[in-house]
C-alpha cells in the first residue's frame, strides 16, 4: 500500500549495539524486495535485496529476513555505527512481465548514539 | 563510472512557471524512473521510461506533468504551470535492461522543487 504522511517512527540505538528494522509489505505477489537507506539531503542509496523464493540473505553486516506468512520483512544491521544514522525504506516490486515500479514503505529513522 | 546524475541539485519557481528535471542514467543503463517525495515520506512512482517509449505513467498527474527519455540526452521531467502542491525532492532512478540485477534501481541525489 502506499504510505502515509505520518512523522516517521525512530529507533534509537547504541554504537555498537545490533538494530532491527520492520518492515510489513502489501503485495503477496512482488517478486523482489528491496532496503535502502536515505541520508539527509541525497537520494535512497541500495542496501540488499531478497527475492520472494528466499527467506533470509546476508551482506555485509546486514543481515534481511522474510516473513511471506504474515508479509514481513525486516533488517537487521550488526555493530550498528554512527554512519549508519539515517532513514530506511523498504521497497517491494510487483511482477508484471518486467520490473516497472517500486513501492515504498513509510520509513523509519535510525538514530545512532555514541 | 558515475552514478545517476540530476540536475539541477535545487529549483526555485514561481506559481505559474515552467520546471523541468533533467536525468542522466548510470552507464549502460536504458531503464529510467521518476519518483516524488514529500518531507517524512517515502518515495512514490511517477513513471517508467525506457529509451524514446513511455512504458508505465500510471502515477504521474495527467495534467501539466510530463516526461521524456529521448534517444540521445537526458530524460526530461517537465512539469507545467507549477503550483505551491509541486514543492517536493523528485528523485531519479535508472537500471539495466537485463540480467541478473536488472530489478534493481539505482538513485540520484534529486532535485528539490520549492514553488513560490
């Protein structure tokens, strides 16, 4: 579905300490799903994707997990750092005989404290 | 190897006047899309383009909107007669054609529109 203008929710974390971001998605049917993260200023930059057939992928301290039961996804980021401070989206991607559009979440604003 | 490249970075404008965003894909890349936001929300689809063709503008308003990705140059958002209600980031992205990869969008840093 599409997002609301609502402030955005914010996790307060500790440097250092693992963070988790949620995610529900609306389409059973996207293929692909997507977490960016969006700093300050500039554009959503690519984090890690999952495809539907999988539940969970790793990259480089972050680890995405779906939940296609109760359409679920989430991020979890380890050893979180202060450069990490920004807001996060998830995005899925309806299937349509070709990748058109992306779907956005609302978003949730990580704020990392030394 | 530069990313997606928008310009300009900031647009000031006048109610009444003429916007017009421009968009250089990455490298390589055919596939582009416009999405708009406004503060504290995500993104939101405009349009797909692929080069000289049109292929989704199911969110783009049908008046004073447009867009273009021409064989040669940039893609164009050109929006018409703006009012305050335009003011937001539109942000562009671009993707490969194929293989494995081709579903994922790359962004640019945006431009920010403020009518006045």
């Amino acid at each position: 579905g599409e997002s609301v203008g609502l402030h955005l929710p914010t996790l307060s974390v500790q440097e250092g300490d693992n963070s988790i971001i949620n995610c529900a998605y609306s389409n059973s049917a996207s293929d692909y799903f997507i977490w960016y993260k969006q700093e300050s200023g500039k554009g959503p930059q690519f984090i890690i994707d999952i495809r539907s057939n999988m539940d969970k992928r790793q990259g480089q301290r972050v680890t995405v997990l779906l939940n296609k039961t109760v359409k679920h996804l989430s991020l979890q980021i380890a050893a979180t750092q202060p450069g990490d401070s920004a807001v996060y989206f998830c995005a899925e991607i309806p299937f349509s005989g070709g990748y058109n559009k992306l779907i956005f979440g609302a978003g949730t604003r990580l704020a990392v404290h030394p | 190897n530069a990313g997606v490249m928008q310009n300009p970075r900031h647009l000031v404008r006048r109610r009444g006047q003429e916007a017009r965003l421009r968009c250089s894909p990455m490298k390589g890349h055919s596939h582009v899309y416009w999405y708009r936001q406004l503060p504290e929300e995500g993104l939101k689809f405009m349009v797909y383009l692929q080069k000289e063709n049109i292929i989704d503008e199911s969110g783009m308003p049908k008046e004073r909107f447009s867009a273009e990705f021409p064989k040669e140059g940039p893609s164009i958002l050109r929006i018409q007669q703006v009012v305050r209600g335009d003011s937001a980031a539109y942000f562009c992205a671009s993707s490969p054609s194929l293989g494995s990869g081709s579903h994922r969008q790359y962004f640019g840093a945006g431009t920010r529109l403020s009518v006045l």
